[in-house]
C-alpha cells in the first residue's frame, strides 16, 4: 500500500484546488462574455477561502475577470490576507521547517 506524509497530501489538495479554481473562474468569464448562466459568486469566493486564493488571485488578474465588482473583489483580498496570517502563524509556532 502506498503512504504519503501530510505534507505531499497537503500539496497534492493544494494543487487540485487551486487548478479546480482556476477552471471555475474562467468558465464563468467565458460564460459572462456569452451572457450564459454564472458561476455564484460564493462558490467562486469558497474556491478560494478552501485553498484556491493564489488560483483566484491568478485568474483574477490573468483573465481580468471581477476585478472591479464589489464587495466580490475586497472579499477576495480578505481571504488572501486570511491566508498570508494563518501560514505567518504557523511559520511562527514552528510548524512548518524553513
């Protein structure tokens, strides 16, 4: 049987969240340019507060998508600043070796 450690499960759901939110955010760019029906915000924005910010943030930018709408925009740089604390935090107690 294979075993890995927490930390490559944790790059491993790092990384398909991020690529799940990524995708997510430019289906529902596609699908603003043709009018279609939307991705919910809240799903976009619980993309990114479960892991996917860097993704969000990236798309965001890349694909120049609710990059003005508010409060979606404010909320997403909350949730970055969230995240920036909590890893800080973790570095601080020692958690994670540098």
């Amino acid at each position: 049987m294979l075993s890995i450690g927490p930390p490559a499960a944790l790059g491993g759901y790092l990384l398909a969240v991020n690529v799940l939110t990524y995708l997510a955010f430019r289906s529902d760019k596609r699908r603003s340019e043709v009018r279609a029906w939307r991705t919910p915000e809240k799903t976009l924005l619980t993309l990114a507060l479960v892991g996917g910010w860097p993704a969000a943030k990236l798309a965001q930018r890349r694909l120049r998508h609710k990059t003005r709408k508010e409060p979606f925009a404010g909320t997403l740089n909350i949730i970055g600043l969230a995240w920036a604390t909590a890893l800080g935090l973790l570095l601080a107690a020692g958690a994670f070796p540098v």
